[in-house]
C-alpha cells in the first residue's frame, strides 16, 4: 500500500514537472515578436544619417565611369518566424528588402558607350539585415547576401536569412534596418 502512494507521488512531480517545463516555452514563444517590423528611408529621412544605410568599396567609388544614380527610397518589413522552442533554440527571419533608384540621366554616361545604347546601370551590391534593441544599440546583423541594382526601377528582393539567429536576441529586437554596400559597377567598362 505504501509502494503505491509512492508511485502516485512521483508521477504527479514527473507531470508536474512536464508542465512546467511546457509553461516555460510557452510563455518564452509569446515573447518572441512575430508581427512584420517595417522601416522606410522616406518615413524616417531625418536619422538616416545616424543610421549610416549605405557604404561603398573604393571600386565603386573610384573605378566606374558611371554613378549610381540616387536611391530614392529603401523599404524593409522583416518578422520572425513562427518559433518552435521544442525544436531548436534558434529562430529564423523572413525579410522583403525594397530598394528603389533614380533613372540613368544620360548626361552622366560616357560618350563610349553610346553605340551600347546603355539605357541604366546595374551594379552589384551586398546588404545585411541589422537588428536593433530598445536603447538604440546595434545587437545583431545577418550575413552580408549578395544582390544587384538596376536604376530605374524598384529592386525587390524576399527570402529568409539563413543566419539562424538565437532567441535571446530576438526577444530583445525592437526594429530592423538595411545596411547597403555598393561593390562595383556591372554595367561600366572602366579603364
């Protein structure tokens, strides 16, 4: 008789402590933000500069004969997955980085490529994904993805960061921004 209220005993602590432990990650998912963070460069023009969207390499800089005409606008919505705590400590960023440029102005194009007919540039750029906490700091960034940029258009790019990024840095996330870093030119034919 005494066995069994021992047994009784120990199933309850085992379920007990099962529910605890399911509580834990419950309440550890809801403090994972799943809504879409957006930022955009027009809504925030004034701390742009603070914020240091763009850099470029001194190929970019120095070694084209055609100037990436302005970036009139960036646009970013970036959330967090759906975590699943019993799966992985980590979780995942899905992104949709909008990156909007002026039109080529002929008068900045060289007169050798005029039998090309170039009608705008493209030129190959690299961006990270930089994650921000309440106080302002910097806490995280992505790998740097390669892309490219066309002018006269609105570039699009969509996909999830491969960078598994753990959950103590996305509980602490409270916006995004891009950080963009102009390669070179494709279009140029620099010498």
């Amino acid at each position: 008789m005494k066995n069994w209220k021992v047994r009784a005993f120990c199933i309850c602590v085992f379920l007990f402590g099962i529910m605890s432990a399911l509580g834990f990650l419950w309440v550890q998912s809801n403090r994972i933000p799943t809504r879409w963070f957006e930022f955009d460069s027009l809504k925030q023009a004034d701390s742009l500069k603070e914020q240091h969207l763009f850099s470029a390499t001194p190929e970019a800089i120095f070694a084209t004969d055609i100037p990436l005409p302005k970036i009139e606008r960036v646009e970013l919505k970036a959330k967090f997955k759906e975590p699943d705590l019993l799966a992985s400590d980590h979780d995942h960023l899905d992104y949709v980085l909008k990156i909007t440029v002026d039109k080529l102005d002929k008068k900045h194009v060289p007169e050798k490529y005029s039998l090309s007919r170039l009608e705008e540039v493209t030129y190959s750029i690299t961006y990270e994904i930089v994650f921000t906490a309440a106080n302002g700091f910097d806490i995280y960034r992505t790998s740097a993805i390669k892309g490219e940029v066309q002018s006269g258009r609105t570039n699009t790019y969509q996909d999830i960061a491969t960078d598994p990024i753990p959950f103590s840095i996305a509980m602490i996330t409270k916006s995004f921004r891009p950080q963009i870093t102009i390669i070179k030119c494709l279009s140029c034919d620099f010498r």
